[in-house]
C-alpha cells in the first residue's frame, strides 16, 4: 500500500497526487477525467473504465481449424470481455451450424449478421451488473442436484439429464471467468458494487474452477453407474458413498458462504475417509474383467478433492 500526503489548496479544495504507476498502466495522460465516487467513507478514484472494453473486437479465422480449436479460440475471447467477435473465412459456410450452436450456448452473445464469409456476433451483456456472488448461487444449486440424482443413477438412469445440467454450469462458469477478469482490469468498480477485493476474487476465480470441476466428476461417475454391472449391495455401497460426498459439500459450502474458517478446517479432514472407504471398496470388487469400476471410482475421488479444495478455500481466505 502506497501513501500520500493530503496538500491544502486555496481555500476549500485539497490536493492527492495520484501514483505514475497507475496513471501509466491505465494509458492516461494530462487532461484525461478522474472521477470520484463515495461509499460510506471511502473514496473511490476510477477513469472511464470501460472505453477499452466497448472497443475491443476479435477476429476468428476459421480456415483449416477443427471445431474444437474455434471453441476455444471463441472461450477465450469471450472470458476476455470481448464486445464484438466475428468469424471469417472461406470454410464458413460449412462450420457455421456448430459455431452457431455453440454461440447460443454463451450467455448473452448474440449474432447479429450472417453470410457466406463472416458470422458477426455482439455481446449485449453491462459487466457492472453482474455479480459474480450471484452467479457462484447459480452454480451451486445446480451442483446440488446433480450430486443428489448421481446418487440415484441405479435407481433411474439420470446420466443424461446430468449431462445438461453440466454444461448449464460450464456456461456459468464461463460468465464467471469472464465477470472476475473484468473486476481485476475494474477494480474500483468491483469493490464499490459488490464489496469484491482483488483477494476475493482469486477466491473466488479458484471456487469457480473447483465448482466445475465437481460437476465434471459427477457427470463422469453417473455416466459410467448407467453402464456398470453391479450387484445390489454393491451398488448400495456406491450409493452410499455418493451420499456422504454429497453431505460433505453441502456441510463446506455452508461454511464458505459464512467464512466459517475453524469449521472449514474441521470438514477438511473427511476427505481422506471418503478417499480411504472407496479404494477399501475398490481393492475388495476390482478384477480385470471390470475396468469401468476403476475408472468410477478414481472419479469419485477426484470429485471428493474437488470439495475437499472448497474447505481449504474457507479457512486460508
């Protein structure tokens, strides 16, 4: 942290001199607007923060690229705030349907105009409204559901459905990325909005990933529960399992949203019993002949750390 000598000026005004540092990293010179904004009894000195953002535009070149390389190239640009992104070339005519589909899976970009060499599409979204703390809800409900139907995928075939929901979280988890950048190149704005430091949203940008990483793993074990062969107990075991995970989340999500860092400590020494039971499951039931329960089990675990690292987020913040 940096200090300044506050300067008596004239009569009624006083004087802060502003760090070269910022003033350079941000592009201003001489005669560039400051402007001021109070919270409570805080001061908060920004510039016009988004006349960069308004301007920026990407080109996409789709020419000898599979899809999977586009998709990625458009996630980037589209995490990077973007406002306009546009795909050329002369193969769109036949990547426009997949690039089209995906695009409709990004919240609020829309395409704006379409031919035979260029696909325009124009982000709509006003990035000071989104709160990255309400997007984090979002995502958590819906993990909660897919834990509870992974549970139950003996029962009634939930694979697919759990499908969907994952990538209802993969397009959150997008917006996220793309929302905590922006509070990173925002950061007045972020902590006058929605009371978000820079160590928030590294928290924040690591639960996020962890969030993902959850719904991953519970897609991936319901879809191999809907193909295994198993006897009843041992799928009740599986079942069994699968609900202690689930209450664990539940039990640590509830103390991250409190900051309840003695409690995340506490929650964080039960992964390693849920870990310990299912390689005990494992070693007992595993023979060459049933690969998949290997493979079931190791994303069991990976979903188990995957929670596990939402207790650590708790109590180191």
């Amino acid at each position: 942290m940096e200090y300044r000598k506050l300067i008596s000026f004239g009569k009624s005004s006083f004087v802060v001199s502003l760090p070269k540092t910022w003033v350079v990293q941000n592009k201003l010179k001489k005669g560039d607007l400051i402007y001021f904004d109070e919270k409570d009894n805080n001061l908060f000195l920004s510039f016009n923060e988004n006349k960069h953002d308004e301007e920026k535009k990407k080109i996409i070149d789709v020419d000898g690229k599979e899809f999977f390389q586009i998709k990625r190239e458009l996630n980037a640009a589209y995490i990077e705030n973007y406002r306009e992104i546009v795909f050329k070339g002369k193969e769109i005519r036949d990547k426009s349907k997949e690039i089209l589909e995906y695009v409709r899976e990004l919240i609020a970009l829309e395409v704006l105009e379409i031919d035979s060499t260029k696909i325009v599409t124009k982000d709509f979204l006003d990035m000071d409204h989104v709160s990255v703390q309400d997007l984090v809800k979002k995502m958590d409900i819906i993990i909660r559901s897919m834990l509870k139907d992974c549970s139950l995928t003996f029962q009634e075939n939930n694979s697919d459905n759990l499908n969907l929901r994952d990538k209802d979280v993969n397009r959150l988890s997008y917006l996220l990325y793309r929302a905590i950048r922006f509070g990173i190149g925002n950061p007045s704005k972020m902590l006058k909005n929605f009371g978000i430091s820079a160590i928030d949203l590294l928290n924040y940008y690591w639960l996020t990933f962890h969030l993902e990483a959850i719904a991953d793993e519970a897609k991936r074990v319901a879809r191999t529960m809907s193909k295994i062969n198993l006897s009843k107990d041992k799928q009740q075991e599986i079942e069994q399992l699968l609900r202690q995970s689930e209450d664990l989340y539940l039990e640590i999500i509830k103390a991250y949203y409190k900051n309840d860092q003695e409690r995340g400590l506490q929650l964080s020494n039960k992964k390693h019993l849920l870990v310990r039971t299912a390689n005990d499951f494992l070693e007992k039931n595993h023979t060459k002949n049933n690969g998949e329960l290997g493979y079931m089990i190791d994303r069991y675990r990976r979903m188990v750390s995957a929670i596990h690292e939402i207790s650590r987020l708790t109590y180191q913040h």
